[in-house]
C-alpha cells in the first residue's frame, strides 16, 4: 500500500488543492477516471458557453432585420462547430493531464475508486502496482451525474444526457428534451439556434422552478414562443420508432396524455452525486436524505481528516462556488480548521435567450419564511441602452427589507450575468444595502441604469 499526504478525489476544482499542497512538497494523489478538468471543463460550462456563443451570433445575424439590417445566415457548419469546441476543450484537458504527469510531487490514477475504510482507497483498476493508497488527509470532490428517471422503456433507446448532447457529430432535425431546468433551456436555445425543432416536456406549471416567480413565468412565456412546451406533464413512457426515431409518451395528473417523437431525446432531469460509486459508507463518511456529502462551515466531514467540496456537497452547483469552496478545503486540510466557508451573495447564471442571473433570495423564499420584504421592478425598455438593444422582454427585480438590506435581486434580458456583479460587490463587499446601488455613478446611457433604477423604485 502507498502512502501520500493527501489524497484528491476528483480533478476539477479539487486539483485546487492538490496542487497547493504538491507546491509545498507534499505528496499528491490525484484519482479521476475521466478527463482532467472536472464536469466544468469537459461536460459543462465551458463547452455548454463556447457552443451557446455561437448561438447567440446566429440569432444576432437573424435578429438584425428588426435593426433595418439585411442581413442573412447562409450556412451553420454544425459539425465543424461542434468538433471545434471539443478539440479545444480535449486538448485543455490533456494539458492539465500532461502538468500533474510531470510534477515530481503528483501521482495521477486513472481509474474508478472507491473507500475500503476511513483511510483506504482501492484503486485496483489502475495501472500501478499497488492496489490500494492511503494519506493523512482526503479530500473527496468526486462531483455529480445525471440522473435518468425511472420511465418505461428507457433503458431500451439511445438517449442523451447534457455530456451527448454536447458532442453530437451530426445536427438533428428535433429534439425532445424532458426536463425544464437550466440545463434544457441552455441546450435548447442552442440547438433551435442551429434549426432543431425543440420539444420540452416539464412536469412543473413553469420551467426554471428554483428561480424567482417572476422570472420563471416571463422565460416560460418566451420559451413558448421559440419551443414547443409542455408544462404539468411528466414522461412515462419511451419506445423506439422506425427510422431510428424516438417516441415519447407524456402524462399530467389527469392521466391525459400526449405523445411526441423526434430524432434524438436528451434526458435534462437534473444530476445526483457520486457517492454511491464511492462507497463512503464505508469510511463512515456521512451524507443527506439526497446521496450529498454533509460538510460543516469548514468543509470537513463527518470524519475528521476527510473534506469534501463542489457538486458532490449539494450546497451550490456552480464552479465558482466550488472553487470558493476549494480555497477553503485548502486552508483547513493544510493548516488545520481556521477558515470558515462564506456563501455570502452566491449567484447563479443561466445562459439561455435572453440570460437570467440572480443572487440571495426569491420572493416565494421570503413568503414562505415569513420574511417582511419590498420589491421593486425596472424594465429593460425603460433605459436608453434598452431601448437601443429593442431590448422588450428585459427586466430587473430587487427585493430588499424594510431597513433597506438587499435581500435578493433577479435579472432576466441583455447580459444578465454581467448586470447582477454591482450588486453582488454591495452585498458581499459592500454594506449589503440598496443605497450601495442608489449611491453609485452609473454611465448613462449604459446597459448597467436599468439595476440602478430597479433599485431606484425602493
């Protein structure tokens, strides 16, 4: 059995921490089946972004007409397109492969694991002689999958999830999407960007249930209009069809159904952690009613010399947060427990048509916990770089106590991911205020016054 001073589950923002702790001497091992560079890198936000991109340049040249621009696309080179953006993403991960391979204080193992105990981890598959390692310290960032719900037929038809979605070497005429989250919406503005017909089946009234109401409903309404979208309806049946095509059979609580087909179905229904491929029952490590690791303020688990971070804590499913997260690991495995995790502000983007961004609270979150609030709401339309962009769906929503905390703000329209940052600085470096927003400078005619006078309302 060999012996390390820490052992990282996981290379996406786990390698974090290996590498501090290489730098420093120690010795690092670094397990991952998979490409280096985590979910993010290889099957998430970057590629999800770099294709996304080029959606929105296709939907700008459409667009333009509405600007008395005559303008037209003549051809979209889907497979180009697609092989392009994974060979960059394959080739940014060989080379984080190739830097840990080099490193004299890193010992890479490529192979699935799993806990023999608290301190053990088989890693029998790999190709090394050892069967098994050991370290003073473990940190588990393992990170999440997709989960496929239990539908009939299922397991007999050629699906995707966002990982084959992602790398389709040929562009399909439809597509049917069950789920309604961030993940079918990001992929479905692609693919209906590049021609693909668009079905979403989602068993909720909306779709981006966890986002603010307001939000949730104005996206519903815009997705309508681009997508064919069914809401209260659950698929409960699968089956392959002639011509390689799929049917799927949707049900609402009625138990009235309606049945659709297309060339390829993508199964959008959210993601589950990996610890059950871990084993980490039996190193005692202990986890939620959902599968999640359970951490306290410093990271750690329920076992003193193991961490955990990213996906696989089901506390924020987002690379930023898993990054903070990382940092804080860090501290505490090298040094002992002497930084708390700080989720002050956390926010959240999605990358659809228009984007949606938003941080702290929504309004249903505030009345179901009794919280005493006002709101405020601004269009897009209403400014003069909104009325540039013919920006008609766009609006800023803020939420803030009587006392004038910033409680929460949600953003739907032009640049949304960028328009939240101000009032993410107020909230976590500033005094959290409104009047942080009020008080500031802004550029006019910049995108940025449709925030300043949302605020402005309260």
């Amino acid at each position: 059995m060999r012996e390390f001073d820490l052992i990282v589950i996981g290379a996406g923002s786990g390698l974090d921490v290996a590498s501090a702790f290489a730098s420093q001497g120690k010795e690092v091992a670094v397990v991952e089946p998979g490409p280096l560079g985590g979910t993010c890198l290889n099957r998430g936000c970057i590629p999800s972004k770099m294709l996304i991109h080029r959606a929105d340049i296709v939907d700008d040249i459409r667009d333009s007409e509405r600007f008395h621009v005559d303008a037209e696309v003549q051809d979209i080179h889907f497979e180009e397109m697609v092989d392009e953006v994974n060979q960059e993403i394959h080739e940014d991960s060989q080379q984080i492969q190739q830097g840990i391979e080099q490193s004299e204080n890193h010992t890479l193992y490529r192979t699935k694991t799993s806990f023999v105990d608290s301190e053990t981890l088989d890693v029998s598959s790999a190709e090394a002689e050892e069967d098994e390692i050991t370290a003073d310290k473990i940190v588990v960032a393992a990170g999440t999958r997709p989960v496929v719900p239990p539908i009939d037929g299922v397991d007999d038809v050629d699906y995707m999830t966002s990982k084959e979605a992602l790398e389709l070497d040929e562009k399909p005429d439809d597509i049917v999407i069950i789920g309604g989250g961030y993940i079918s919406a990001e992929l479905a503005h692609f693919y209906n960007s590049m021609g693909v017909d668009i079905t979403i089946i989602e068993r909720n009234d909306t779709m981006l249930k966890y986002e603010d109401g307001e939000i949730s409903e104005k996206y519903t309404e815009i997705a309508r209009e681009r997508f064919d979208v069914n809401t209260g309806f659950s698929a409960v049946e699968v089956e392959e069809l002639e011509d390689d095509r799929i049917g799927v059979v949707a049900e609402d609580q009625d138990s009235n159904q309606r049945s659709f087909e297309a060339d390829e179905l993508l199964i959008a229904a959210g993601r589950e952690p990996n610890t059950d491929s871990l084993e980490v029952e039996n190193a005692d490590i202990e986890t939620d009613d959902r599968g999640y690791v359970e951490v306290n303020e410093y990271m750690q688990t329920s076992v003193d010399h193991i961490y955990a971070l990213g996906d696989i804590v089901g506390e924020h499913p987002f690379k930023h947060a898993a990054n903070l997260e990382a940092d804080v690991a860090l501290v505490n495995a090298f040094a002992g427990n002497r930084k708390k995790v700080d989720y002050t502000a956390m926010p959240h983007a999605i990358f659809t048509s228009p984007q949606i961004a938003g941080v702290g609270d929504t309004e249903e979150q505030l009345s179901e916990r009794g919280v005493d609030y006002k709101k405020a709401r601004y269009e897009y339309e209403k400014t003069g770089m909104g009325m540039a962009l013919k920006e008609e769906n766009g609006f800023v929503k803020v939420l803030a106590s009587e006392d004038g905390e910033i409680l929460g703000c949600h953003i739907i329209g032009a640049h949304a991911s960028q328009q939240i940052h101000e009032v993410l600085v107020a909230m976590r470096s500033g005094d959290g205020k409104v009047s942080d927003i009020q008080d500031t400078i802004h550029i006019h005619p910049a995108l940025n016054e449709v925030v300043q006078r949302a605020f402005n309302q309260l």
